[in-house]
C-alpha cells in the first residue's frame, strides 16, 4: 500500500522547513514505515521570468546532495479564459512543448472548481 500526505507550510524560512521535514520524516522512521519520496511545491510568481534561472539553482543543490529529481508537475490557471475549447488548446499547446522536450506527460489533472 502506498499512502502520500499533503501537508502546507505556510513558513518561508528554509531552515524551519526542513527542521519540520526532517521531524516528520523521522516520525515515519519511528513507526517502521519506508518514506520513499518527498516534493515540494514551489511558486513560479506571476510573471515566471525569472523562474528558469531559480529553479536550475535549486535543482543544481538537490543533485549537488546526491538526490535525484524524481518527477515534476506544473499548476497552470486558465481562469483568465472563459472559451472551455479555447483553454484545452492552450493547454495542448504546453503538452506538445513538454513532448518537444523529451519528457513523457504522466498524469494531466483538470481541476474545474474556482480558485481560491
């Protein structure tokens, strides 16, 4: 059995979070469970362009750690198009980019209820 857990830490203080992670992850230990993976969620700001640079830093220190960047998912709002047809084009558009890539799309998750 596979369980995962989605927690939110509201903490933008690196050390904090990974004191709190490492508390958790030590908790899973104390229990004889195996945690075999662990993703963070990270913001990409609202214009995105100075993303490519911060992200290619911290996955540079992951791989500099000796972990290995399993798997990644992208969140993308379409609130601002009203057109249904017109937003799954747009999003197919981002498919065959990632396709271009060289990556495989694993899971593509529509989620229709209003944004927070």
């Amino acid at each position: 059995m596979k369980v995962e857990i989605e927690f939110k830490t509201d903490s933008v203080n690196a050390s904090q979070i990974s004191q709190k992670i490492s508390n958790i992850i030590n908790s899973v230990k104390q229990q004889g469970l195996d945690a075999r993976e662990f993703s963070i969620e990270v913001d990409v700001g609202s214009d995105g362009s100075q993303f490519p640079q911060k992200i290619s830093s911290v996955l540079e220190s992951i791989e500099q750690q000796g972990l290995k960047a399993k798997e990644c998912e992208l969140e993308i709002s379409t609130q601002s198009i009203t057109d249904a047809s017109q937003a799954m084009q747009k999003i197919s558009s981002v498919v065959n980019t990632i396709k271009e890539q060289g990556l495989d799309v694993k899971e593509l998750e529509l989620d229709t209820e209003k944004e927070e």
